[in-house]
C-alpha cells in the first residue's frame, strides 16, 4: 500500500534554479569565474557548500581560500539569494502540484520534502505550503548529499513509513539514483534520457496527478 509520497524541492514544488543561478552569477563575478546556465543546470540538488567548490574549480580557485573563506563566499551568496527567493509566492508552485499535494492529503498519504536546500522551510512558507508537508528533512543533520540514499531513508523514518511504502519524485539524476537506492519508487520530472534510471518519467509536473501515481503504484 502506498502510504508516502517524498519530494524534492528545486525542479519539482517550484523553481528556484534562476534564483540561484543569478546569486551564483553574482558571485562568480565578483571572483573572475564565469558560470553558464548550462553549468547551473549541473549544480541541481547539489548543496551549498559542494556548488562553491564546484564553481572555484572551475578557475582552479579551489586552494585559493581558507576554509574560513569559503564559508563567508557561501553565505555571501546565500544571503544574496534570500533577497530573490523573497519574491517567490504561491502563484510560483509548479503546475499540478497544489492539486496533486491535496489529493494526497484527502487519501491520508503522508508527504515528506528532501531536499538539499537548507532554505527550504522558508520556500515552502513563501509558496504558502508549511502546513502541506508532514516532515521536511533537516540536510544539516545528514552525512552524505544525493546521490546517497541518506536523505530518503531519513524522510521515510520522519514519517514511520518504509521505503517500500513510499514513492520519491525528483528532478536530477543524483536524486532518483538516491531514491533508487533508498529502494523506494522512483519518479523522475524532465528528460527521460536524463532520468532514465527513475522508475517511470513524466516531462512536466503537469502530468504528475494522483490518478497517474495510482495507476503507476499498481503495475509495478
Ligand atoms: C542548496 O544547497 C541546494 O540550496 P541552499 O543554498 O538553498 O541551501
């Protein structure tokens, strides 16, 4: 029986990836390192801290900066980036999700939220969602980002649900390798040839309703 359904945040409840990209850019500046949106794209579900090393190694910067340093360049542009996301409201969930989360709730299926982003809390309050979500796992406390299956198995754990209960939906290929991994349900949005390990793959949330997951969660 189908008894959660955990979502990534970035790609999948709503797109942050432009926020990011331009608060990435902001600083890329700053350090002479140029990024691309083509390289943006590559730094989905990856965190914080793990997205600036990429970016410095871009320029062979990485050895560049103390630790201490580091850790200012990535606050710098959090900081940034919390001005952007203040813009977001409900009107920016992706299509089909509100409708999606609610029938979820009707039918008593748990929904859980991993994602790497430590903003996350304050997303889901600006697309006016807090109260949707029963868990949302903390990347703080967690040893390993995706593609490691520590962040799923932990949401499945929040909510007293096994893995085998429970269908994971993501955006990035780390993601469904990890929900994979944590043995539960894959579902992949976006390019089937990217995510063509996830179970099964829809190309916009539009297509992500609870009939589909139904149907999906029966036949496999
Ligand atoms: C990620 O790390 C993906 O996001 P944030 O900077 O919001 O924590």
């Amino acid at each position: 029986m189908l008894k959660a359904v955990i979502f990534d945040l970035d790609g999948v409840i709503t797109d942050t990836a432009a926020f990011h990209f331009i608060a990435w850019q902001k600083l890329g500046n700053k350090l002479g390192i140029n990024i691309t949106e083509a390289f943006n794209e590559e730094l989905k579900g990856v965190d914080r801290t793990e997205s600036l090393r990429r970016i410095l190694a871009l320029e062979n910067q990485e050895q560049a900066f103390s630790t201490s340093e580091k850790a200012a360049l990535a606050t710098e542009k959090n900081d940034f980036y919390v001005t952007l996301i203040e813009e977001i409201t409900p009107v920016d969930i992706l299509p089909g999700i509100s409708e999606l989360l609610d029938k979820l709730k009707q039918q008593n299926i748990k929904i859980g939220l991993a994602s790497a982003s430590k903003n996350a809390p304050t997303i889901l309050a600006h697309l006016g969602l807090s109260e949707t979500f029963d868990t949302i796992v903390d990347p703080a406390t967690l040893k390993k980002g995706k593609p490691d299956p520590e962040i799923f198995i932990q949401a499945c754990k929040q909510l007293a649900v096994s893995p085998a209960e429970s269908i994971g939906v993501e955006d990035a290929y780390s993601g469904i390798q990890a929900i994979n991994d944590a043995t539960m349900y894959s579902i992949g949005i976006g390019d089937s040839k990217t995510l063509n390990e996830a179970n099964y793959v829809v190309s916009t949330t539009r297509e992500l309703t609870y009939k589909k997951i139904c149907e999906l969660w029966q036949n496999k």
